[in-house]
C-alpha cells in the first residue's frame, strides 16, 4: 500500500514538472515592452575590440539596426532617454578567452549616415545625454590591451530603457548563437520578431 502511495506521489511529482516546464515556455514578453516603439542598438559595454577584426561589433550594431529597421515595428534611436528598449550586441568569434583592446567608446556617435534598402538613414545628437549610465555615451578612458572573457557565440540582449543605468537591471531577453547577428538575416532579431508576435498572440487570448 505504501509502496502504490509512493509512486502515485511519484507520477504527480513528475506531472508537476512536466506542467512546469510547459509554463516556462510560454513565460513570454511583457505588456510594457510589447508596448515599445522605440530601440536604442548599442555594443556591449563590456565588450572590448577585437584585435583580429576591430570593426566586428560596430557592424553587428549596424546590422541589427538595419534589420529592426526593416521589421518596420521600431524607431531606431540615438540614446537611451529617447529609448523604450536597449539591444546589447556582441560579436562572438567561437573563444571563451580573447586578446582585446579595452577603454575604446564604441557607442558614441554624434551623427549617423547609414545606408538601408529605402535610402540612408541620418541620425544625430545634441550634447551628452541626461541619462545616468547611457551605454550611447561612454566616459573616456586610455585604450589598452586586455584579455577578455566572454560568451563564444554572438549575443543580443533587450533591456528596457527610460531608466538611469538601464544595463544594469535584468535583460528582458536574451539570446546566444553561433551567427545570430550574421547579416542579411540577423537570426537574433528574427528570433525576437517571432517572441513578439507569440506574446501578442497569447495575451489576445487572455481574457
């Protein structure tokens, strides 16, 4: 008898997990960032230049933009206090450990000319930014090598913005693959897009 007690104990257990697991799943976006309309793209802070290909992350910054930008649903802005959201890129090159150059403000952008596919994008800012800790405005600091640790793979990260020191809450989202900021198709914004739309999709059917 106890032993038949035991394993019905058992299958519930399981059946709880299994249940658990299927609610994670399903543990989407939120109202406030389905809510957004605009998405400041910067590199992660943290994230040094690559000594064998420098220019790496700016472009993965650009192509994402270039991709959001083609989704249509976003305005691509120039600074965090003008932000809904913030998207971290950060181009991996498949080594846990890598030799960079720290202390290089690869955010700040003054004015922006960017080719897309319905013309060029133009884009500029005023003065620094109001925003505590606003990844678009590094402080500067003396360039010097360092060794780096990191994430192999591309990563692409959302935060929400309209907020002092927005990196430093939880990301919202994140996602890590080998080529997910690879242009032209920029896996991790279509990934992204197809998040929205499923939380869309779920909170219409909620009553």
């Amino acid at each position: 008898m106890r032993r038949g007690r035991s394993l019905v104990i058992a299958v519930l257990l399981l059946s709880c997990l299994v249940a658990a697991a299927k609610d994670k799943k399903k543990a989407l976006l939120p109202t406030d960032v389905l809510q957004a309309r605009t998405v400041l793209v910067v590199v992660d802070p943290d994230a040094g230049t690559d000594v064998q290909n420098p220019n790496a992350n700016r472009a993965a910054r650009e192509d994402v933009e270039k991709a959001l930008m083609k989704w249509g649903r976003f305005s691509i802005a120039m600074e965090a206090a003008n932000a809904d959201l913030i998207v971290t890129v950060r181009r991996g090159n498949g080594k846990i450990a890598q030799a960079t150059i720290g202390g290089i403000p690869t955010n700040n952008r003054p004015v922006v000319m960017q080719p897309t596919d319905s013309g060029v994008r133009i884009g500029g800012r005023s003065g620094n930014s109001s925003t505590q800790g606003d990844p678009s405005n590094s402080e500067p600091s003396a360039p010097g090598p360092q060794v780096e640790m990191g994430p192999s793979q591309d990563m692409f990260a959302v935060y929400r913005g309209n907020r002092e020191y927005p990196l430093e809450s939880p990301a919202v989202w994140r996602y890590t693959a080998k080529g997910a900021l690879q242009a032209p198709g920029v896996p991790a914004v279509e990934e992204f897009r197809k998040l929205v739309a499923e939380s869309e999709k779920l909170q219409a059917t909620k009553p």
